[in-house]
C-alpha cells in the first residue's frame, strides 16, 4: 500500500483534492485513509479526548487546532486509546508529543510538528463541523487518505482497482 496518493490522484483526478504540503508524517501506519470525523479548537483537546474514545473503524479524525505550534494537541496516551478503538488515523492541523512513542503505535498520524507542552482542559470545541486548512474543506461524511505523499480528499470513498 505503498505511495497510495499518487495512485488515486492519477485514478481519480476529479474528484480529489490535494491539501498544501505542510504535514509529517508520525505515527506507526504510514498509509492510511477512511471517513471524516472533525473537530475544530485552539489549544483543548478535550473533544480530541472524548472521541478517540468512541469507535474509529474506518475513520480518520481531522483536528483544526488552528495550526497552533504552541501546544500539543495529541499525546501518547490519546493515540494509544484510538488506536485501541480502531481509528485508522489523526490528521492534526497543529502539533503533537510523545513522538518516539506514537510512532510505535499502529494508528496513523499526521501532523504539522512537535510540541511538548500539552493543551488546557477547558472543554471548548466544535464537533463534525467543516474545517479548512492547507486550501481544503474537510466535510464530515467525506474521505480523507494520507501517506508520505500527503493528504488528499475525496467526496466518496476511493478504491484502487486490485
């Protein structure tokens, strides 16, 4: 499943949309992709908390942390968690720690940098909300995929041809 972006963008040139290089790539599954599940907040990441909780099959949740680089925004505690709830990955527009650690986890991570401090706890946040950032809108409902070539979305779910 390796260089997966640039299958889909040469498959599906219609119906993708390239979101700006700007994201690394950290967590233990290199590839990965599903539905959209958003949050937008500055800094809490409480609800980032309460939804790596929930189940993640076939999900990617799409953080706008307003592309802060002042505080993280996932640890290794929080990937643990979704990792363990099926999520297929996190996409943060921000910061995260516990590096050496999420890259051990098999959940998908990406991410704008590395940040040790952690986020307040002030319970603020939107859920499954449009977010835009890197010249996209993530919708909940549609797909998002990533690898080290970097994120891409798609209104409906994307599948190469075996």
């Amino acid at each position: 499943m390796q260089d997966l972006l640039p299958d889909l963008c040469d498959q599906f040139p219609e119906l993708v949309q390239v979101v700006e290089p700007m994201f690394a790539n950290f967590g233990g599954r290199e590839t990965f992709g599903g539905e959209i599940v958003t949050i937008k907040a500055f800094e809490d990441n409480s609800l980032v908390r309460t939804q790596v909780a929930e189940p993640g099959r076939g999900k990617v949740l799409v953080v706008d942390g307003g592309g802060s680089l002042r505080r993280a925004m996932l640890g290794d505690m929080l990937a643990e968690k979704a990792a363990g709830n099926g999520w297929e990955g996190i996409i943060i527009y921000g910061c995260i720690r516990d590096v050496n650690a999420i890259g051990e986890t098999d959940l998908g991570v990406q991410a704008l940098a590395t940040h040790p401090m952690k986020t307040d706890k002030r319970g603020l946040g939107d859920l499954n909300v449009p977010v835009t950032f890197g010249g996209v809108t993530f919708r909940p409902g549609d797909y998002v995929y990533a690898d080290n070539n970097g994120v891409l979305v798609s209104p409906e779910p994307l599948q190469l041809p075996e």
